[in-house]
C-alpha cells in the first residue's frame, strides 16, 4: 500500500489596508487550480472583461461594497501591488 502525506502549505496573501480595515487577499501560487485557470482565460480578453473579472476576484476577499467606494485608480494600484507580490512566488497566472 502506497501512502501520500500532503503537507499543504499555508496560504499566502496581499494585506490589503482600506481605511481603517485590513484584508487579506490569496496571491496567485496559493489560489484554487479553478481560480487560477481562469485567470489564464482572461488575457486576451478586452480590458473591460478582464477588470470585471478582476473585480469579481476581489470582492471574494473584500467586500463589494468597499470595492464600488474604489476609484479606478485604486482598483489598479491594488491589483498591480497583488500582480508584483504573486510573481514574488514564483508562480504566475494560470500556473499551478
């Protein structure tokens, strides 16, 4: 008999402070297979796609009401902030 001990590592995430609330957000090398293969779907998609997607992503980890009180350029320094913390893993987008 074979046997497979998975020792799962712990997940890693982006702090993300708004206001006076902290929230942690999963960087790409500790998200779900699903997850990241649908990141991977989304690259060649229009932009206005991919921000949706983007969008629906955080608010699995951050409120929907926090994220509609973000101006676009806050959307973009969060996901450029998780997009270089991610790459930090060694992992990239689609990759698991």
């Amino acid at each position: 008999m074979s046997e497979k001990i998975l020792n799962r590592k712990p997940t890693e995430v982006l702090k993300v402070k708004i206001d006076d609330k902290s929230y942690s957000v999963p960087l790409a090398g500790s998200l779900s297979y699903y997850d990241a293969k649908a990141f991977s779907q989304i690259s060649d998609k229009p932009v206005m796609e991919q921000l949706d997607f983007a969008i629906s992503f955080f608010t699995k980890y951050i409120p929907q009401e926090v994220i509609e009180s973000l101006t676009c350029d806050d959307l973009k320094e969060i996901f450029v902030a998780w997009s270089e913390a991610s790459g930090e893993t060694g992992q990239k987008l689609g990759e698991s």
